[in-house]
C-alpha cells in the first residue's frame, strides 16, 4: 500500500480518507486474484493426489474407487434454512423406542396410563 494507515482516521481530510479507502480497494483486489490462484493451484494438487492415491491403489491390486455421485447439497442450500419450502417440519430419525413413552409395555405394568 502507498500509504501507512495510522491508528485512528479522525484527523485524517477526506481526500487523504479517499487514498486510504484507494489503497485498501486494491489490495482487497490483489489479494482477491491471489486467492484465485491458490484455489486452482489447491484444485489442480488435489487432482494429482488422487490420481497418486488411485494408481497406489491399482499397484496394490486394490478394488476400485466407486463412482463418486452428487451430494445433493447444493439443492438444500436455498437460503434460511426455512422448511416451508419443502412442505413442512423437516423429519428427524427417532432414536430409541418407536412407541410413544406413556404406551410402552413396561409403563402398562406400572399401572399408568396415558391422558389423551
């Protein structure tokens, strides 16, 4: 950057606020192209460790790796997380018993019952 940004930007005019706001605008820019880089650089080394790790593999004399399907995430990112969308309250797996807790058998020996 051109110029130190210093501790506070109180005494600063507003032309010399605009060259700071300048130079931060270019380096969120710079850093921007940066990250752009190491993400294909990221993409491109996974793909060759995967390569690497299927041909390990395939000397190992190892089954081979499934097809990889999609996830499906990308459908369930519609924003809010609200469920109106899909019709309701979402499902959730029951762990445990699948009575309710006041019809389970032992509850009937103990003599309660369940108001309704």
């Amino acid at each position: 950057m051109a110029t130190p940004i210093p501790d506070s930007l109180e005494p600063l005019s507003p032309s010399d606020l605009i060259g700071v706001v300048r130079d931060l605008i270019g380096e969120v820019g710079r850093l921007r192209a940066e990250n752009e880089k190491l993400s294909d650089a990221l993409t491109k080394l996974k793909a060759e460790h995967q390569a690497a790790k299927d041909e390990l593999a395939r000397l190992k004399k190892l089954p081979p790796r499934p097809p990889q399907k999609p996830s499906g995430m990308d459908k369930a990112t519609h924003g809010g997380g609200d469920n109106k969308s899909r019709g309701g309250a979402p499902s959730h797996r029951r762990r445990g018993s699948q009575l309710p807790a006041l019809r389970r058998p032992h509850d009937r020996d103990r003599g309660l019952r369940a108001r309704l």
